[in-house]
C-alpha cells in the first residue's frame, strides 16, 4: 500500500528533456520576435536606403523574361538590360512631362473644385444643415468658455521651398539609384546562380538550390511583368473611354488608374471617387456624370474579375485580408510608396513560402480561398458531422 504514493509521485516528476525543448522552443520564439521588431525598426530606419534597392530589385525581377527572350535570341545581357534600362527611364521621363501639366492644375485648383462641388452637390446638403447649425453653435460656446484671454497661436511654416527642394533632390536619387542597380542586376546574367550554385558541396543539393531558385525567379518575374502590361492596358482602357465620355484630363485619370491599380480594393476605389468628383464638376446632367465613375467600375470589374485571374493564374492569388493588412503595414512604414510594393512582395514572400517546406504553412495562410476549395471543405465537415451523428444514434443508451 506504501508503494502507491511513491511511484504516482514519480510519475509526476517533470521529465528534464522535455523542459529543455520547452525551454529551447520558447527562446527560439523570442529571438525570432526580437529579430522581426529589429528588422521593422531597420526598414523604418534606413528607408532612404531599402527602398530603392527593393524598388531597383523588384525592377529587375519585372525586366528579367524579355532579358531570357532577348538572350535566347542572341542578344547579350548586357546590351539588352541597358536598352531596356534606357526605355524605363524614357517612358517615364515622356509620361512625367505630359502629365506634369495637367496635375499641377488639378493641384492648385483644389480649392475652386471642392467649391464648385460644394455648390454641386448643396440639394444633398439640406438634411444636414441642422446638424451643422448645432456644431457651430457648440464650437461658438466653447470659444467664449475659453475666456478673452485664450490666445489661439498660429506657427506660420517657414522653409517650403528648401525642404520642397529637398524632396525633389532625394526623389531623383533615389530613382537613379533604382535605375542603376536595375541595370547591374539585369545585366550580370547567371552570375547570381553560379554563385549560389558554388555555395553547396554535393551535386544534388547544388540541383535542388538551383531548381528551387529558377522556378522562385521564374515566377515572380511572370507575376510582375504580367500584372504590369495589365494595368498599363486597363489604364489605357480608362483614359480613351473617358475621353469618348468628354472627361477633362483623361490621361491624368488614366495614369492614376493605372497606378493605383497595384493597390487592390483601395487603389479602384480612390481612382472611382476622384472620377466621380471630376464628374459631378465637369457636367451638368448628374446621371450623366455618373457614367464616367460606372465605366471606370466595369473596367476595374472586369480586370480583377477575369482578366488577371485567367491570365496570370488562380495559385498566385492572396487572399483579401493578407492584401489589406500589408498595404496598411507598408503605408505606414514607407508611405504610398510602400503601399505600392505592398502586394509585389507579399507575391514573393508567398512563392518563397511555397517552394521551403518549413514555411508552406506560411504560403498556405497568405492564399486565397477558392470556391472549389471551399465547398470540399463544406463537404468534408458535412460528411464528418453525419458520421458523427450516425455514431451518436448507434450509441446504445
């Protein structure tokens, strides 16, 4: 009877094996947090510094299948890199020129469109004067609570120019520095596999890596230059069917469309509500000036509807929660820039993901859930809670 007590006392005893992995599993926890808040800390930090490399490399990443097609073709990395290079540099130089114009007017008459959209729309402000009546009223009590001798001090800012100035300056080196790491990364050809490919002692990890690291660039690249020839061709799209519609700066909302298309979900909608304020500016009927905020809808509809999962295929697609929380992480850290690369990188985070077997968890949870997916998944629960059922009623009481 003694014996019990003791070896159910043994059988308590912590394991000290199983403490030490505990232990080990929770230190590895906290280095990768401490390391993740370090590396946020060092993007934030050295902006000015990641920035154009990502940029200058997701260039790169973009121009690699035509420097492929080119090279197959017996042209070298070299020469067709740097004429690539040179038509980046072109195309946007001829498109910064034409649409200079045209932004610096929208932008300077800020104040003369939100009047005029003010006086547009002053048949859907009358439910509404009430409540404006009472916030002045309100804002009216607490300035004579204030008493006469609250003084409101208004800091005029100073140095506008200089810091305008300097702005422009930091832009155009960032740029160059983007324009010219892209033509060394494009035109160093296969040194960056060969170099991989001496990093490893066997023959068959040498393979591996090298697969691995082909079908990763392969398909990033695709992804890209994809996603950019089909915004540049919805923006194309938007800019001659508002011109049909008689929309002043067709080619300004064009562009915007173009741009603002890289952002999912929020860059159609910025795009339709500046159309839409142009629109409602711009022509006297309001159905009519409804037409130009409709068709830049369909367009938006129909590319991210149809076009860009048929071409560029189902398996690249991120779901719309990982989307939106990285374009707010990275508009938060690098600005609209950041907001910009947001879903690049998300793409080349989840195809590095998807080709490492320790992280395919990852890639899992950043896809997105197809329908087909969905309803086998409704299907299995269905099948397992009729089989749990089924048990349940053969259970004799």
């Amino acid at each position: 009877m003694e014996a019990e007590p003791a070896a159910s006392g043994a059988a308590e005893s912590p394991d000290p094996r199983v403490e030490a992995r505990a232990d080990m599993h929770l230190m590895r926890s906290l280095l990768v947090g401490i390391f993740i808040l370090m590396a946020i800390y060092a993007l934030s930090f050295a902006r000015a510094f990641f920035m154009p490399v990502i940029l200058a490399f997701l260039l790169a990443l973009t121009l690699t299948p035509i420097v492929r097609f080119l090279r197959k073709h017996g042209m070298p990395d070299v020469i067709s890199a740097t004429l690539l290079v040179m038509l980046s540099v072109s195309i946007l130089a001829v498109a910064g020129y034409l649409l200079s114009g045209p932004v610096i007017d929208l932008i300077n008459n800020t104040s003369v469109i939100g009047q005029q959209l003010t006086e547009r729309l002053a048949q859907l402000r009358r439910p509404f004067e009430r409540i404006m009546e009472i916030s002045r009223q309100i804002e009216g009590l607490t300035q004579t609570s204030q008493g006469p001798g609250v003084q409101r001090v208004a800091m005029a800012q100073s140095g506008l120019l200089p810091q305008a100035a300097s702005n422009l300056l930091s832009a155009g080196t960032s740029l160059i520095i983007v324009f010219v790491l892209s033509l060394f990364l494009l035109a160093s050809g296969t040194m960056f596999y060969e170099k991989i490919v001496e990093s490893f002692p066997s023959l068959s990890e040498k393979k591996r890596a090298l697969r691995v690291v082909y079908d990763v660039e392969r398909e990033i690249s695709h992804y890209l230059l994809t996603v950019a020839v089909i915004n540049t061709c919805l923006g194309v799209v938007i800019g001659l069917g508002l011109w049909a519609l008689g929309m002043p700066n067709p080619q300004v909302w064009g562009a915007a469309a173009a741009l603002l298309n890289f952002l999912p979900y929020i860059g159609a909608l910025i795009t339709i509500t500046l159309v839409t304020i142009i629109a409602l500016i711009s022509f006297d009927s309001i159905s009519y000036a409804l037409l130009a905020p409709a068709f830049v809808l369909l367009c938006d509809t129909v590319e991210g509807q149809f076009v860009t999962p048929t071409v560029v295929g189902r398996r690249l697609e991120i779901n719309a929660v990982a989307i939106l929380i990285a374009i707010a992480f990275w508009s938060w850290l690098w600005g609209f820039v950041g907001a910009l690369m947001a879903v690049p990188l998300l793409v080349v985070i989840k195809v590095f993901c998807d080709h490492f077997g320790g992280l395919s968890h990852v890639g899992n949870f950043l896809a997105a859930q197809h329908a087909a997916v969905e309803e086998e998944l409704i299907e299995e629960m269905d099948s397992a809670a009729a089989q749990t059922g089924a048990r349940r009623l053969r259970r004799p009481d």
